[in-house]
C-alpha cells in the first residue's frame, strides 16, 4: 500500500501528463472538497495566471451556499468557469473548447468518456477522503463554509435542511446577469 506522499506523487504526474503538449486544462468541479484540491494543483501545475477552465456542474441538490463558494472560486483565482446543468451543457463546452482530457475529482458514474466524448481522469480515485481533507489544510486551499474538515466527517458537505433549488435557480440567474458566469 502506498503512501501519502506517493500518492500524491502519482497524482502531480497524472495531473501533469494529461496537461502535455499545451493542452488547455479543463476541469469538471461539482462543489466538493476534492474539486478544489484538484483545481489548486491544475493550476500550480501550468501556473497561477495561465487560464483553467472549469465546468461548474452541481447535483441538483447542491447548497446556495457552493453557489456561492463557486463563484468565490470564479474570482479569487480567475477561473474561466461555465456553470451546467446538464450532462448535454458540459458536452457542449467541451465540444466548443475542442477539450481531449476532462480532469474530475469526483467517483460519479455519470462522469465518463462516453458522456462527455472526450477522456476523464480522477488522479484522486485511489485516495481516501481523509486524505484528501489533508491536502486541502496543507494546501491551504479556500475551503467552502459547508466542508467540514476538523470533525472528519465522511464526505465533502454537511446537509443543509434549508436547501431549495429554486434559491439555486435565482442565484444563477443573478450570477448571470452580473455578467459573473
């Protein structure tokens, strides 16, 4: 079994060797904790002002609050961000950025090469959410004010029972019209 740091090795490699050849790093980010570890190494690898593309695609449940720390990502690291809804929107971009490799932090079936029509890959897939909480604290990556890293409980967000899409659907709205995404 492998450790951390050999991991973490693994995943640098992978991150670096999908971005080969000039390619324009196109990243898959649902609101998860994982997401925003894998969009800070992207952008270490080809560098903090060269552009990242990232694919903002939320579960339908997703909190206003990841909305938000979206956009709050949008901003604070010029991240050229399209916000989609469906699978069929994400396969858009990638057709209209002519993307070869789509990276995702995410272990979602509905995440693949043959929804997308371009290669995926999770260079997080053998790593468990442990130790994925520790490389966002020794990263110091922003973290959303739904993750819950000091309590260590499993998975990327706590549920939050006020939840209502439609405050969602007018966020985006309003995002929009600010001419934010």
């Amino acid at each position: 079994m492998k450790n951390l740091s050999e991991k973490k090795a693994e995943a640098l490699k992978a991150i670096a060797g999908g971005l080969g050849d000039g390619a324009y790093p196109l990243v898959i980010f649902r609101g998860g904790l994982a997401g925003v570890v894998l969009l800070h190494l992207v952008r270490k690898i080809v560098g903090v002002e060269a552009p990242v593309h990232v694919i903002f695609f939320p579960r339908p449940d997703t909190p206003a609050q990841v909305f938000n720390f979206a956009d709050k990502l949008r901003r604070i690291w010029g991240l050229d961000m399209s916000v989609c809804r469906r699978a069929k929107e994400v396969v858009g971009v990638v057709k209209r950025l002519q993307c070869k490799l789509l990276f995702s932090a995410e272990a979602d079936k509905n995440l693949d090469e043959k929804t997308f029509g371009c290669d995926s890959l999770n260079p997080f897939s053998a790593f468990s959410y442990e130790e994925i909480k520790d490389m966002a604290i020794e990263y110091r990556v922003p973290m959303c004010s739904l993750y819950d890293v000091s309590l260590g409980i499993k998975g990327s967000t706590k549920p939050d029972p006020d939840n209502d899409a439609t405050k969602n659907e007018a966020i985006v709205r309003t995002l929009k019209a600010l001419g934010y995404m």
